[in-house]
C-alpha cells in the first residue's frame, strides 16, 4: 500500500513501490536548516539548503533494505542520491531531484548520477514542461530533458495527469516525473491529497523486469540516433483521444496478427487505455513505429470474371494489428492538422480530404473548361488509370 505524507514541514514529495520494498524520495521539502526527518524503522538521508528555509531533497529508506548514501555535487538542480542492493540484482541508484525554476539544467551533472550504476531512478520536479509528458507550452529544459532521454537511451515515467496547478492560473502541468535507465517502464499516477499547488506522484516500478519490447524500442531509438533524421514536435495523445478512435472502428472488422479484436479494444478499462496511451507517447517521442504492428497477414481474393489460375487476378488484402491501426489514425490526425496549418495540400488536391470529394473536381473541371470556352481557349486534359494501384 502506498500512503503519502501529509506533515506540515513537507510541501509536496514524490514516493514509489518496488516489490515489496518501499522508498519514499521527497523533493522541495522547505525544512529549515536544523530540522531533521524521523521515522520509525527508516533511514533517512538529507540535502537541503544551508541558510534557509526552502527547495531541498531527501529520501526515506526501510533500514531493512541494504543500501548507502552516494553524494553528488551539483550546482543546476539539487539532489539526494544514494544506492541500494538487492539479492539477485545488481546495485541501482535512487535519486530525488528538485531543480529550481530558473536557469538550464546541466546534462553533464545529470551524467554524474545515470553514469553512476548500470540501473539508475531519478524522480522529482524538475521543472521541465514538454510536450511527451506535459500538455500546453514547453520549456527550454523540458527541451533539454527531452533530448537527453532520447539521446542515451533512457525511459520517461510520467503520470497522465497534471501534477502542477498554479494558485494564479488555470494551465496546470506536469513538472514531476521519473527518469529510468535500464529498467522497465512501470506507473505513475498523480495524487491529489496535500494542501500544496504540487501534488505527490506515486511510482511503481519492477526492477526485476527488463521488457523485451522496451528492448527493441532502445534498438530503434540508437539506429535513430546513428542516423538523425528532423523533429517535428509530434504532439502526444491523450487517453480521451485514444477513446475517440475506438468508439468510431467496426467491431466486425477482421483481427490482425496480434489476435485482438475490436470488439476486444472497445471494452478495454480505463487502465488499459492509460498503459496504451503511455507506449503510443513512448513510440510519438522517439518517432519510432513498433516492427510488429507492421507485420500482416495477407489474404488473396479473386477478382470478379477474371482467370483465378493467374496469381495476377488476385486481390490481395493484408490485415494489421488493429492497435497499430489505432496508432496510426493518431499519426494521420497529426499529419492533416499540420498539412492544414502549413497549407501543404494543393487547393486542386480533392480525394482523400474531408469535406472534399468528386463532385467538388468535376465542378471545378467543369468551371474550367467553360472559362476556356469562354474566352476562345483551349483546354486540354489528361486522365491516368493506374493498373493495379493497390496491389
């Protein structure tokens, strides 16, 4: 069970599960230079500010979980760091960020803490806004982070929900997050139970699982790397979004490889939604399509009055995961706003649009052609008939 702590001398704190090991890091904990934290049966580890009251980090940790404390200087962010060791696993860093608004964050000081062991988890408000974790505007350093974690290989672990909201505005935000290296991706849900414009972020994460899919998105993102190719600040998708796409697909449309129906996806629970969402982000923020949702099972259909013992006279038809195709209707929906907003598509460009069709071409055709006339023209047409379009 995961409880978060309401004391008065802690503003907001961000805490996570492993198994049945229990850390409690806490971030902007505004304690007074003498203040000290204790808890029956934890240890705790400190770094606050030497002054006065305000920003500061630490971590509460069972005694019973082998570990020690590993400082890292850092000028850019504040942090509590220390290392844990587990039967059967090698050492991870654990670390509790708080980096202050103003001024960039240091890759370089954060190479010090994920350079420190093979498993590294960083979690706290850093401060940082970018489109993959946070909706609204972004930030410089949410545009350093994000480069960061693409550029080594790293797992963002966001909540869906905000986890900022300002007493003075109505944009919250997410500035409260995880950083994960070597590990799966687990859950992240933001708690709205302290009096703070921060809300505490429970994690949980299973450090014995390393997914093989996670695997193959690190692969793809390092052939990303080694050949660089634009960023076009693909927006991430929402849950709601995602919902709005399933209501809309036919139930009795044929099932793909993965062997899910639709009728399947449209009975998925919130929380399922939710996991889906954050590997359709995962997938938008490293610009990376998963191999098997390109994968089809063909189906060969004869043409109607045709030889059937020419293969040619076949209509072949392949069949997809209709997650992938879900996924895909996302990426097409982004493609035509930015294709709308950059007036990519030529006005004479009539299939394949909404509110756009046939009879709008011959119109125009039609209009043109009479103009011809009309002023004593020529007009002169060209119709293609391409054979075989889709096989």
């Amino acid at each position: 069970m995961l409880l978060a702590s309401k004391t008065k001398l802690i503003n907001s704190n961000t805490f996570f599960l492993t198994g049945n090991q229990v850390f409690w890091p806490y971030k902007k904990t505004h304690l007074n230079p003498g203040d000290r934290l204790k808890f029956p049966n934890y240890s705790s580890y400190r770094t606050g500010r030497l002054t006065h009251r305000g920003g500061g980090t630490a971590i509460l940790i069972q005694n019973s979980i082998h570990h020690h404390p590993t400082p890292i200087a850092s000028t850019t962010f504040e942090n509590t760091t220390i290392e844990i060791h587990l039967p059967g696993s090698t050492p991870i860093t654990i670390s509790s960020i708080y980096r202050p608004p103003h001024g960039p964050i240091s890759t370089l000081e954060l190479n010090n803490i994920f350079n420190s062991n093979s498993k590294c988890i960083t979690v706290g408000d850093f401060n940082a806004k970018h489109r993959p974790w946070s909706s609204g505007t972004w930030n410089s350093n949410g545009t350093i982070i994000h480069d960061y974690i693409c550029n080594i290989n790293l797992i963002l672990l966001a909540p869906c929900e905000p986890t900022h909201f300002p007493n003075h505005s109505n944009n919250p935000s997410t500035l409260d997050f995880g950083i994960l290296k070597n590990l799966s991706s687990g859950d992240a849900n933001s708690i709205n139970e302290l009096s703070s414009d921060h809300n505490p972020v429970s994690f949980e994460i299973d450090i014995n699982v390393n997914l093989p899919a996670i695997t193959e998105v690190n692969r793809a993102i390092r052939r990303y790397i080694d050949n660089p190719k634009p960023n076009y600040n693909i927006k991430s998708t929402s849950p709601q979004e995602i919902l709005s796409f399933l209501k809309k697909i036919n139930p009795r449309k044929a099932t793909g490889p993965d062997g899910i129906p639709n009728k399947a996806l449209q009975q998925f629970p919130t929380n399922v939604i939710t996991f889906i969402t954050k590997i359709f982000n995962k997938c938008l923020l490293c610009n990376y399509f998963p191999t098997i949702w390109k994968t089809a099972h063909v189906q060969m259909f004869p043409k109607p009055g045709q030889n059937h013992k020419l293969p040619g006279n076949y209509r072949p038809i392949s069949i997809l995961s209709n997650i992938g195709k879900i996924f895909e209707k996302i990426i097409l929906s982004q493609l035509k706003e930015e294709c709308h907003d950059l007036s990519i598509i030529p006005n004479e460009q009539y299939g394949f649009r909404a509110g756009h069709g046939c009879i709008h071409q011959l119109l125009r055709v039609t209009n043109t052609v009479t103009q011809g006339f009309n002023h004593k023209f020529y007009t002169g047409e060209i119709f293609l008939d391409v054979r075989k379009a889709f096989d």
